[in-house]
C-alpha cells in the first residue's frame, strides 16, 4: 500500500535525524490547513498539537476535553495528505493502559511517527499553567510499557512526557524521566523547566538520549534557538503556538480593518 509504505519511510527519517541530528525544528500545527502550509515550508517534522487541536475543533482551552477520536481522525486527515512526519500529542493516552494500547495501534494505523503521551491526571491541564497534578509514577511507567509492547513498527517513536517539574520539583521530573527511558520511552520530555540552567541540568542528566524541548512564548521556559539547545542536548524542539497565534492575531486585525473601513481592500497580509 503506498500510504503505508511512505509513512514507513517517514517514520525511518525522523528516527534517523533524532538520531543523528541536526536538530529536530518542529513547527505546532493543528488542522489541514496549517499543516500543508507548514508542510511545503519544508520543515524537517510537524507537531501536532493537542491545544491547537481543542482550539480549532472545540473552541475551547487545552483540558482534556478533545476525544481519542478526534484527535485520531485529526492525525489520519493530516497524514493522508502532508509528506512531513508527524508528531502528535495523546495528552495522557486517553485514559489508563488499556486506553493508551488502543491510542498507540490507532495513531500508528493513521500515519504518525511518534506519538507523545504524558503523566498528568486526567483531565490534564496545559503544560506552562500551575497546579497540575500527575499519576503515580507507576501509572505512567506501565503506560510506556503498554506503548512499547503495542506498537509494530519500531521506527515508530514514543515521546514520554512529565510534567513533575511545575508541582514537584526537577529532581521528581529527572526521576520520572530516567524511569519512563527504562521502561522503553524512545524520547524524553521534561515540560516547562524554568531556567537555561535547568534544562542544561536535564541534557547533563540525559546526555545520549533524545531530548525534546518545549518553546512557549509568555510560558515557564526560557525562549532559546534551535542551535542553543542542540548544544544543550535537546534533538527536537517544538513550537506548538507557531502556526495558532499568528492565524489568530492576523484574523483580528482583518476584522478589524473591515469593520473599520467597510470592505477588505488593504487588509494586512
């Protein structure tokens, strides 16, 4: 079959180049659109966002409130239809393990090449906001082996995500990292360190594993370059707003402008 057969190879490409570098620059899309926009930019990965995903499909923040079927037939449309391997976001699997096998065959089956699945409780909260609480470690650990044992193609990537540090501390987050590595997780995500010391601190820790780093511009983590954090460590950074907060901003101003002037000539952009 040839979607099966190109998204093998994408799958083999995007290991490859966390693998190997240059770094990983991940662009957060969230809908057909942004993706092949983004798509022909020639981006060496997309993201798919779970909060650009509950924004565009719901209205509404990112709190667990999308379904396994929404984001699934999301993956399924953006992967029939952009040649970039996609990242996506599974919030925490949708549920406990038996939930995050069925996630991982789905989000395989549909196209992407690595799947990211985090430790809060659930409904899970937006990474950078305060107050989020996580499962037992124990829960997650099982999650990732439950990933790893379901998954048939092996170039297909899990990027496990903790979100100990906002409540917790680094040392809780290291310590969950390095258990969800042993359990099988392909990438680490430490979301929202608050300093360039810390996330130093994570690439020392886990120097040789693939790091994924977070940009969010007003959130916990420092902004820093894609070449900033290769030297850090990190293989992949993503920018899930890159795609969502301009389309929003520029909608804005050509509402504005209309309703200012009456029509659309000279709207900005």
């Amino acid at each position: 079959m040839p979607f099966a057969s190109d998204i093998a190879n994408r799958r083999a490409q995007l290991k490859a180049r966390v693998s190997s570098g240059p770094i990983v620059l991940a662009p957060g899309i969230y809908d057909l659109l942004s993706a092949k926009v983004a798509d022909a930019a020639g981006f060496s990965a997309l993201y798919m966002t779970g909060y650009g995903v509950n924004a565009s499909l719901l209205g509404r923040p990112d709190a667990g409130l999308g379904t396994y079927r929404d984001f699934v037939d999301r993956v399924r449309t953006i992967s029939e239809q952009a040649r970039t391997p996609l990242i996506a976001d599974a919030d925490t699997g949708f549920g406990g393990a038996l939930n995050v096998a069925e996630t991982m065959r789905g989000y395989e089956l549909a196209g992407a090449a690595a799947i990211q699945i985090e430790d809060q409780v659930f409904p899970k909260r937006c990474g950078h906001t305060l107050g989020r609480e996580v499962v037992p470690m124990a829960d997650m650990v099982l999650k990732v082996r439950v990933a790893k044992d379901t998954r048939e193609d092996p170039n297909f990537q899990i990027i496990a995500r903790t979100d100990a540090r906002t409540t917790y501390g680094l040392d809780e987050a290291l310590k969950r990292a390095d258990a969800y590595l042993k359990a099988g997780a392909d990438i680490l995500f430490v979301e929202s360190p608050e300093s360039a010391d810390e996330m130093n601190a994570i690439g020392q820790r886990f120097k040789g594993a693939a790091l994924l780093a977070n940009m969010v511009p007003g959130g916990r983590t420092p902004a820093l370059s894609a070449a900033e954090l290769g030297s850090m460590g990190f293989r992949i950074v993503i920018h899930p707003g890159a795609c969502l907060a301009p389309a929003v901003a520029a909608m804005g101003q050509a509402l504005k402008h209309l309703q200012m002037t009456g029509d659309v000539k000279g709207t900005p952009g």
